[in-house]
C-alpha cells in the first residue's frame, strides 16, 4: 500500500465511495484492481497527463481488464464542449464497449468532468473512477459527483450528477504542476476553510509556504480536511438542492469571468480566487463580514499567488454573463456570501451595492 494513507468516505448509502489520498495510489490501488477486473476499461486523459501517467496506469490495469484502451483528448477548459466529448463516445462505441464497462478519468478537473458525463450518458449510465492529477480536482472537482461540459453561454450548464464509484488522489503527481496550476487548486482549499472551518483556513494561512512548495506533510494533512468538508457537504445535499450551494462559494463572479474573457484564458481556480474577493466585498456592503474578515481573506488569496482583482468590465456586462450561471433563477443570479468567517449563505442582493462591488474590486483599466 502506499507509505502515507488516507481514507474518506463519502456517505451516500448505495452510492457511497471511499477518497483515498496517499502517495503511490497509481500504482498500488487494490480498490481500483477489483473494480477493473474482468471489465473493460476505458482511461480517459489528456495530451499533457499522458505521457506523465498513463504508462503507469494501463500497467497497473492492464492484468485484470478484460479489454483495456485509452482515449486522450486536447488538454484545456477550450475543449470541455461536445465534439470532444464525442472522442470519448467514439472510442467507447468503436471498441463495443457494454454496459459493465469502466471508465477511469485520469486528468485534471476537464476531463473528470468529461469523463464523468461520458459515464452518466452512455447506455444510460456506466460506472466510472476519478484518478485526478491536479490539487484542484483533487480538493474540488472530482468528489460530489458533478458531471459536465461547457456552452458558449455558460460553463458547465450541461450535464449530470454521476457520483464516481472510487476517487485516487495520489499526492505524489502534484510535484509535477506547474506553479500557476498549484495555486489554482489552493483556491478551492481556501474557499472550503471560507465557508466552513476558520481554523483550517488559519492552518493554509501557516503552512501556505509548504503548500506552494508542494511539500508532502502539509499538503496530504490539507487535502484530506478539503475532501472531509466537501463530502460532509454532499451527503447533506447530494443534488444541490440547498446546502451544498454554499460550495459555490466565489463562484458565480468566477464563472463570469471565465465565461466573458474566454474558457482556458484565466483557470478556474484563478477566477475562483478574485471571486471569493468579490464575494467578500459584497458581503462587507451587506454588513455581514467585518473589513478585517475581508482583509485576511484577500490576503489569503494573495499569499496563494492568486489574482484579487477582477476584469473592469461595465455592470451590464457582469450582469449578462451572471443571468446563466447554474445557481441562477429566471436570470436573476443567487450569491453565496459570508456572514463572518466560517458561516456561508446564498441568497439574491439588491442590483445597487452589487453594481459597487464590480467597480471596487475591478483591477486597473487597459
């Protein structure tokens, strides 16, 4: 088994699965072994994981499959659309793929996505495992089952809820991210201390130097009190009816900026990073987080290497690409704010001090 092992469980009575975190998981994973077995197997990456990873995995496969091939589509949030998603149905049809099949998303969060869409629709729903390679799908993405891929109008407006039968977070293939994609999962880590632990929050604040140095201790410790806080979320509200709303936590500014400068051109976890700054702003305009509160959250963000300030873009603008967020209703945007630290709620806002908070928070003009 690998040397440092962790396992979280994600409770959903017949749908539950385990989150193992541990370094080595690609290689040794009896959980993944036996769900393989006498299957066949489709791994799903991209043309930047590939030649890292998939060796090692097809090994580790490729004595229980029945059948094992490997579909690698273009690396990017710019290829989360349908004709990509169709490579993977291509494969799936092209080697008679049956319904027992097994696909395995090794990738960052794009293709757990797409994958994972991939399993909910084809023959009506096959079983699929996330191995994630990036710290943000690690933390976020792939755990809860969210399944989707983007529209020019809106990101991840299509899709399903698919929950994975299995999650392998294998620390050690996080040393090979490049610094921009570190920072980008420390966003979600940070959102989860935001909205649900103050004292871990205070913990990323400590060891943020190891984490940007990827060092193992701190960094499988923080890990796992992300996917601890995610699944708790998830076996509360598993489809988002209430509760888990409050994961969204910076995302509906995110989502905009995503979405108006263009999919790929900021990642997700950077346009999360100055939404949660924004999301704190308005929360401080609401008189619900105190200008302290707001401060340490900034400062989080910015000692991550994430951006705190937004595009200047004209009110009309933020509200346009706002109307088709996901948590949206008849246009009109739902927000999650902070009533203090630790304390996440969603409701609507008045247009006024929402106006305000584009402009405070926008960076410089040009």
């Amino acid at each position: 088994m690998p040397t440092t092992f962790r396992e979280i469980q994600v409770s959903l009575g017949e749908r539950s699965y385990p989150i193992l975190i541990g370094e080595g998981l690609l290689e040794q994973a009896p959980e993944l072994a036996a769900l393989a077995r006498g299957r066949q197997v489709a791994i799903v990456t991209c043309d930047t994981v590939a030649p890292l990873y998939e060796p090692r995995l097809r090994a580790a496969l490729a004595g229980v499959a029945s059948a094992l091939v490997t579909v690698v589509l273009p690396d990017g949030e710019s290829h989360k659309d349908w004709p990509t998603l169709n490579r993977i149905f291509d494969a799936l049809l092209a080697n008679r793929f049956d319904r027992r099949c097994l696909i395995v998303a090794l990738g960052g969060g794009v293709i757990g996505d797409m994958a994972g869409f991939a399993a909910a629709t084809y023959q009506r729903g096959v079983d699929f495992v996330q191995v994630p390679t990036t710290l943000l799908a690690q933390v976020d993405s792939s755990v809860g089952g969210k399944t989707a891929i983007n529209h020019p109008l809106g990101k991840n407006m299509i899709g399903a809820f698919h929950q994975p039968r299995l999650v392998l977070a294998d620390v050690g293939v996080l040393r090979t991210l490049p610094p921009r994609e570190l920072s980008a999962g420390l966003a979600e880590m940070l959102k989860h201390g935001a909205i649900a632990d103050p004292a871990y929050l205070a913990e990323l604040e400590r060891d943020m130097a190891g984490l940007l140095r990827c060092e193992p201790a701190p960094m499988a410790a923080a890990i796992a009190r992300s996917c601890e806080i995610k699944a708790e979320v998830v076996a509360a509200d598993e489809r988002e009816a209430d509760r888990r709303a409050v994961l969204n936590f910076g995302h509906t500014f995110g989502h905009a900026i995503e979405a108006g400068m263009g999919f790929g051109t900021w990642l997700h976890g950077e346009a999360v990073g100055a939404g949660m700054v924004m999301a704190g702003e308005l929360s401080r305009r609401l008189g619900m987080l105190d200008s302290a509160a707001l401060d340490r959250l900034r400062e989080a963000v910015r000692a991550a290497r994430l951006p705190v300030a937004a595009p200047r873009w004209p009110a009309e603008r933020w509200l346009e690409l706002m109307s088709v967020d996901k948590k949206a209703e008849q246009g009109t945007p739902n927000f999650v704010l902070l009533d203090g630290l630790g304390r996440a709620v969603v409701r609507k806002v008045p247009e006024e001090p929402l106006r305000e908070t584009f402009e405070a928070c926008a960076g410089p003009a040009g």
